[in-house]
C-alpha cells in the first residue's frame, strides 16, 4: 500500500495558515474526479459510538448469542434486505469491544480468537450500491484492514495504521469509554465517506496477523454525503484522516493554529504606499 502526504502537511513554517490548509484539503478532495475516492473520517466526540448522519442501516449484533461463528447471515432493517454477510464471529461484551453503555456482543476477524472458529475475513455483499460506511472501531491496531469494491473493481483499500499515526496525539481515544480498561488502544467511530460519485457494494474486513479486528454498530447508507437535507458534501463530519484511491492513501493535513499578525504584518502595507510615494516623487523630479 502507498501512503503519501501533501505538500502542505510538509510545510511547517511558522506563517503556515489555517485557511491555507483548509483550502489546500478541499483541494485534495476534488482534484482526483476522474477516479474513485473514499475519505475517512473519525468523529470528534471519542465517546460516540454511533453515526451521526441520517437515514442509515445499523447493524449492532446485540441479539446475537455471543462465542458463536455466524455464516450466511441477512443483514435486514424492518423487511428491507440490506445484504448479506458470509461469516464473523461473535465475542462477548469485554474491555476490547461492544458498543453502548451496557455492552453487548461484537465481531472480531481475527486468526484466533474464537479458536476453530475464528474468522480472519469477513464480507459484506450489499443489495444495492453503498456510498457511506461507518463502525465503532474498538482496541484498535495497526493490522485492521477494510477493502471496498463495485464488482470486481478495487475502489479503496485503508489499513487502520494511518488512522493510529493521527490519533497517537489524542489520549482521549485511548481506552474503552464504556469500561475505562486496555488504555493501551484506540477507540473511535469511522466514517468512510464515497466522494466524487464513488460508490461500492461489497466490503471485505479483514486482519493482518495475530491481533483482532473488533466493531460494533456496523453503519451503512445509500447515498453519498450531501444527498440528504442540510449535509454540505464540502464539510464532511468528523476529523479527517486520508482519502483512498485504490491502495494509495493520502493522509489529510491536520489544520493547525493559525498563529496572531505581528505588528510588521500591519505596518507592510503602510511602507509599501510610502516606497510607492517616494518612487512617484522622485520619478516628477527627473
């Protein structure tokens, strides 16, 4: 997988402006059109454990009989057909997972846990074409893996890896909310946002060694952010992490404090009209 950063992640000067990385991820975001792009978010309450758009599916797992291997199992909201899901296994509330504030049972891919009926992989194949996906992302690591398709096209692949590099800065993610145990891990809602048209209709979650991958409240909906009353397509919820394109993830600028003007700052114009006066007057003399 490629990651590169942008240019203006790499300026680091003290004059660097707010605005200008604003303008500079808007740009980002708009300037792959031609091809697929998916941006993740995660929310910038760490206690949440739910989307906040609208006119979603949720899946949580909560009637599910926790220490069990589920396969083939219909994803439906009231008689609707969402999808289908063609294995996980089910673990019981702990300190690594299970939203909500009572708890409650969770999936993990994971290599072992569960032992002969651990799940590594997990896919997701939707009924119609998706363009928001959303989970509680519990005892995070670097080794989660979520891969987006529309057919058999690729259209995004994201390893939680970079999501860890932004959010090691911010202790408030670290730990379960609900248990204040395993301090040592991230905790968040992820938002995985189709921009540019982009839409998919399957989804493989998976995990690289080990470790296990552990959500809740699996979240899904339709129609790209913007489609629904008072959603502005240019102002994504959440903080910003990368946008995918394929296996190449570009990490989004973290928008900095813009630092006070000095008083040379406001005097700039000032000299600039007196060099302008002393030029015009000396140019009349000639």
């Amino acid at each position: 997988m490629q990651i590169t950063t942008s240019a203006c992640e790499r300026a680091s000067t003290p004059g660097f402006r707010k605005s200008l990385v604003a303008a500079a991820s808007l740009v980002l975001l708009t300037s792959s059109s031609a091809q697929a792009v998916l941006v993740v978010t995660y929310a910038e309450n760490s206690n949440s454990y739910n989307s906040t758009l609208t006119n979603t599916k949720v899946l949580t797992f909560d009637n599910l009989t926790a220490r069990s291997k589920v396969t083939n199992y219909a994803w439906t909201n009231n008689s609707a057909t969402v999808g289908t899901i063609d294995q996980f296994y089910v673990q019981a509330s702990d300190q690594y997972g299970g939203a909500g504030a009572s708890g409650s049972s969770y999936p993990v891919q994971s290599q072992s846990v569960g032992g002969s009926n651990a799940t590594p992989t997990t896919t997701i194949t939707f009924s119609t074409s998706q363009g928001y996906y959303g989970l509680w992302w519990s005892a995070g690591d670097p080794a989660n893996v979520l891969t987006f398709y529309s057919g058999n096209t690729l259209v995004a692949q994201f390893t939680t890896a970079s999501l860890l590099t932004r959010l090691a800065s911010s202790p408030d993610y670290y730990g379960n909310p609900r248990t204040n145990q395993n301090g040592s891990e991230a905790y968040a809602f992820i938002n995985f946002f189709g921009v540019t048209g982009t839409t998919w209709d399957r989804i493989v979650m998976s995990n690289q060694g080990s470790s296990g991958f552990e959500s809740d409240n699996w979240t899904t909906r339709v129609g790209t952010y913007g489609t629904e009353p008072g959603e502005n397509p240019n102002n994504l919820p959440g903080v910003k992490v990368a946008q995918v394109s394929g296996t190449t993830v570009t990490l989004i600028p973290t928008p900095t404090t813009v630092p006070e003007p000095t008083s040379a700052f406001y005097l700039l114009p000032a000299l600039g009209l007196m060099a302008f006066r002393r030029r015009t007057s000396v140019q009349k003399g000639q």
